[in-house]
C-alpha cells in the first residue's frame, strides 16, 4: 500500500523534522520509508551515535533504501510497523525518542492500525514524538484516542498537501 506515489516535498520534509531536537535524537524510527526521501535527511541530520530504523513492506522499495542508502546507523526492516517495539528491543533499543509515519492509516484495517498506533506510544520515550504526515485527517480521532496530546498542522507545498500531526505520549 502507498500513501502517494508521488515523494514527499522538501516544504513538508522541512516541517517534519523541524519538529526533532537532534542534541537528544539518539533512536529514531521511519515507518513507511517509500523512496527514501525522509529517511535520507534524517540521516543527513541525525548525530553519528543516533540510529535509524525504517519498515517498509513493500520489497521493491526494501531492495531500494539498501542499495540507494548505505550509512551504518541504518537499519532497513522489511516488515510492518507493528514489529518496531519487537525489533528494536532485539537490538537493545527499547524506546525511540522520535517515530516518523507516512503509512496511509485511512486504508489499513482498524485492528492493525489500532496496534500500530498503541504499540507506537509505548515504544516512545515519555518526552518522544511521534510525527505523522497524511493526505487526510481521518486519523485524528484514533491519535487523539492514544496519545496525550496532539497537535496539528498543514503543509500545503505538497503533493498532494499534507496534514500534521505531532503527538506526545
């Protein structure tokens, strides 16, 4: 499943990680990666201590991020998002201080979304965000359900404009 077929813009890539104070950016996590388009200016950004891992279902897209991507503080999972708590405690990375989302939470089914969402809140550290960006505000009331605090955005220099959502657990 695509979000859109068309990379996220640099207006909306700027606002996103805007949001990420990178003195305490140690763990982050990208689910939904696509091209590659965030994921390489957080990498750009990140610190050389920090880690990045990205789910990705779709293997073309897998395939893509490792061979287009080489830096060793990635970590390019070809599994869903309801894996992330699972697979960064296998590496010793129990909490994420920020979680990126371009997945199209409007076309998974409710009960994967549901868990991706409530798996997502406890895989965060308690001052950690999670970041969304949507083509519609559909999500809203199931973010604002699980998270403490949610605030909203807009970015309307994208194709199609995009919706944020900055949620705190």
């Amino acid at each position: 499943m695509l979000g859109s077929v068309i990379p996220s813009s640099r207006f909306l890539i700027r606002e996103l990680v805007a949001e990420i104070d990178w003195r305490r950016a140690r763990v982050l996590v990208e689910y939904g990666p696509g091209v590659g388009n965030i994921t390489a200016e957080l990498l750009r950004r990140m610190p050389p201590d920090a880690v990045l891992f990205v789910f990705e279902t779709n293997a073309d897209f897998v395939g893509h991020l490792r061979r287009s991507l080489r830096d060793p503080r990635l970590h390019v999972v070809h599994g869903s998002a309801e894996e992330a708590d699972a697979v960064l405690a296998r590496h010793g990375r129990p909490r994420a201080d920020y979680v990126v989302s371009g997945i199209p939470f409007s076309t998974i089914p409710p009960a994967a979304r549901e868990s991706i969402l409530r798996r997502t809140r406890g895989l965060l550290h308690p001052d950690g965000k999670f970041l969304v960006y949507q083509f519609s505000g559909a999500v809203l009331p199931h973010l604002v359900r699980t998270f403490r605090h949610v605030r909203k955005d807009f970015e309307p220099l994208n194709i199609l404009p995009a919706r944020l959502f900055y949620c705190t657990p």
